[in-house]
C-alpha cells in the first residue's frame, strides 16, 4: 500500500483553510498561518497546527502555499525566515495562488537549484468549493513535479487541467481566468444597476436574466449579494457576506493588464472593469465583498 503524501499548508485565510481541511481527509496535513485564530481553526477541523512555517514544511512531501500576492510568494520561499532552507531535497511547492506568471517564473530558477519541485496550480472556485474539492485547479508543471503532486491535486480538483509543462503556464491561464471573472462582476454590476435605474424590479430583472443568453456564473453568484447591497432589511451593503474581496479583483486586474501590455495586446474592456474595482477601493470597499463593485456603479440612496 502507498504511504500518503505528507502535507503542509502555509497560509490558512478563506482559501487556504478549506483546502486544509478537505486534504487533510485524505493526507497527513500540517498548517501554519501568522494568525493565532486561522491555527486554532484549522486544529478543530483536523489539520495539525504548528508554530512556525519552517516547522510545518519539515518532511513534507507536498508543501501548499495559498499566499495573497508575488511579494509574500518570495518573502516565504527565501526570505530571512523562508522555508526554501527546511525542506527536504525533491519536496514539491504547490503554489495555489494567483501570483501572475512573472512572478512564478522569478522564482522557479531558486527552486530548482535548491532542489525543490514546483507545480504552479492557481486555483478558482471560491472557499465552498475549496473545502469540498470541488476546484477549478490549471496547472504548470513538468512530468515529475506532476507525477509528485498529482495525488494532492486530484483531491482538489472536480477540475484538473494541465495547461503547460512549466511554472508559469498555469498563472497564465489564471490571467486568462481573472480577465473574464472580473470582467463579468463588473458587468453583472452595470447590469443590474442598470435595470434599478431604469425601473425594474431588480430581483425580478435577475431571475429573467439568468433564464436566458445573458446568464453567467458570475451573475448569478454575486448578483443576490448586488441586490443586498441595496436592501437595508438586509443589512445594506455592510452585512452582505464576503466571500472573495474586492481588492482580489484591484490584484488580479492589474496582472491582467500587466501581462496583456507585456504581450503587446490592447484589452479595452477588462481596463475599465479594472478602473471600477480601483474606484471602489479608493472609496474604502476593498475590504468588503467583490459584489460590492455595483455600488460604485450607482451608491445606494443615503437617508
């Protein structure tokens, strides 16, 4: 019988503890965040807890990073505390973050000379379906870094496609991904402003909308939290639940169009839905739900 992989989560936010939690049915699971609270979340839910990264990495097969940006990618791998050190020689990195594609690239090279594998693996999908392993996972990696995690992976995913045989081939699928998941939020928001705007019953509009063409995933997820927003029976928009933040998007946008300026493409529309999400987190929404971009469409009414 196969022993299973030994794992080790390194960072425990509204990704990366589902993910925990549902690997570690399946796996040896360690978890570490800078979060005392996301440690003792994670201990209830079957993951054992550590007091340092370095800690959790020790012998792990599978090291899973669900980290917010390039920045704390580096500042983990090999900065004065990094984890690059701790692990054993032909451990993998499974990145689950969305970094963008220059940012895997820079870092790989250390990896590989520090004998690591690196399987790049953004993940989409959203914190519900993380625990369920129930993700949307596009991967870079070669045959031997696959081979390693492919376990990890398929407990992940109800989607696993291998896009590309390098790190960096699976950020740049992700771009592709994040251009039209913000693009459409955006739009799901115009939409249903829109229809307020005009007269329409908004819950009526989105129930006719998502029975025809101009359905999306996107409108109907966030549109119900849109129409919150604007309900203040229900909490207005400062009790609608957050799910992904708003400055997800500002992140994501910008590494959409840093990556289609460095390929030398004009992409008009994913740049205005990107200038929405800049506006709503000027105004201190970036904290807040991603579904919150319709009020800066149109700002609920002030009494």
């Amino acid at each position: 019988m196969t022993t299973a992989a030994a794992v080790a989560v390194l960072g425990l936010g509204a990704m990366g503890l589902p993910m925990a939690t549902n690997l570690a049915e399946r796996f040896p699971v360690r978890g570490f965040d800078v979060v005392a609270e996301r440690r003792a979340l994670a201990e209830r839910a079957g993951v054992v807890p550590t007091g340092t990264a370095a800690e959790a990495v020790a012998g792990a097969d599978v090291v899973l990073i669900a980290v917010r940006d390039r920045a704390q990618l580096e500042q983990l791998l090999f900065g004065e505390t990094g984890i690059a050190p701790h692990m054993a020689r032909g451990a993998v990195v499974l990145l689950t973050s969305t970094v963008g594609d220059a940012g895997v690239r820079a870092v790989a090279p250390r990896l590989a000379e520090a004998g690591l594998r690196f399987v790049d693996a953004p993940v989409s999908g959203g914190p519900a379906r993380a625990g369920a392993g129930d993700l949307l996972v596009v991967v870079g990696a070669d045959d031997d870094a696959w081979a390693a995690a492919e376990d990890v992976l398929d407990a992940m995913a109800s989607t696993l496609v291998r896009v590309g045989d390098a790190p960096g081939d699976g950020q740049a699928m992700k771009t592709v991904n994040q251009l039209l998941c913000g693009v459409h939020i955006a739009a799901a928001g115009e939409a249903l402003a829109l229809a307020r705007a005009l007269g329409l019953d908004a819950e009526v509009a989105l129930k006719a909308l998502m029975s025809g063409a101009a359905s999306s995933f996107m409108l109907g997820d966030r549109g119900p939290r849109m129409l919150q927003a604007y309900d203040e029976d229900a909490g207005g928009p400062h009790d609608v639940e957050v799910r992904a933040t708003l400055n997800t998007f500002v992140k994501d946008m910008g590494i959409v169009s840093s990556a289609a300026k460095g390929a030398g493409l004009s992409t008009p529309v994913a740049a205005a839905a990107e200038q929405l999400y800049l506006q709503g987190a000027a105004h201190g929404l970036g904290d807040r739900d991603d579904s919150s971009v319709i009020t800066v469409v149109a700002p609920p009414e002030k009494d």
